[in-house]
C-alpha cells in the first residue's frame, strides 16, 4: 500500500497551485465578510445570517453572494453617503 503524501513530497509547482487557491479562497470570504457587515439588510437579497453561512462554503459562496446576494443598483458607498447627507 502506498504512502500517503507529505506537503514537501510535492512538486513545487503543486504546492504553489494549492497555496494561490487558499489565499484566493481567504480573500473571497473576507471580501464578503466585511462586504456583508458594511451593507444594510434592505441592501441584501434574502437573510444576512443565510449569506453569512453560505459565504464558508468554499469559493461558491462567496461568488454567489456576490452575483445573487446584493440587490442590483445599490452601491455602498454611494448609498452610506447619501444617508449621511
């Protein structure tokens, strides 16, 4: 039977795909994150708790609050800073 395989028994040029996958995974569920929390509920299509949830589920989670979670035509920015002034 063989062996599993050790992170150094890979090829570089695999453990650089992986490494990129994870920061590119980290960063869309950041992005979202901190996207969710700034954006008021009226904003969101659906539950903010749901897309909390579904923003873990590894890169389609974030992609899909992104394409289908925000209402089309608010931005926020433009949207904070008309409620401030």
């Amino acid at each position: 039977m063989a062996r599993n395989k050790q992170w150094q028994d890979l090829p570089a040029s695999t453990r650089l795909r992986i490494t990129i996958l994870g920061v590119v995974q980290v960063v869309l569920l950041a992005a979202a994150l901190w996207d969710l929390r700034r954006r008021a509920a009226a904003q969101i299509n659906g539950n903010k708790k749901m897309w909390y949830g579904l923003a873990f589920v590894n890169y389609v989670g974030p992609i899909a609050y992104f394409i289908f979670g925000r209402k089309s035509g608010t931005n926020l920015v433009t949207d904070s800073a008309q409620a401030s002034g």
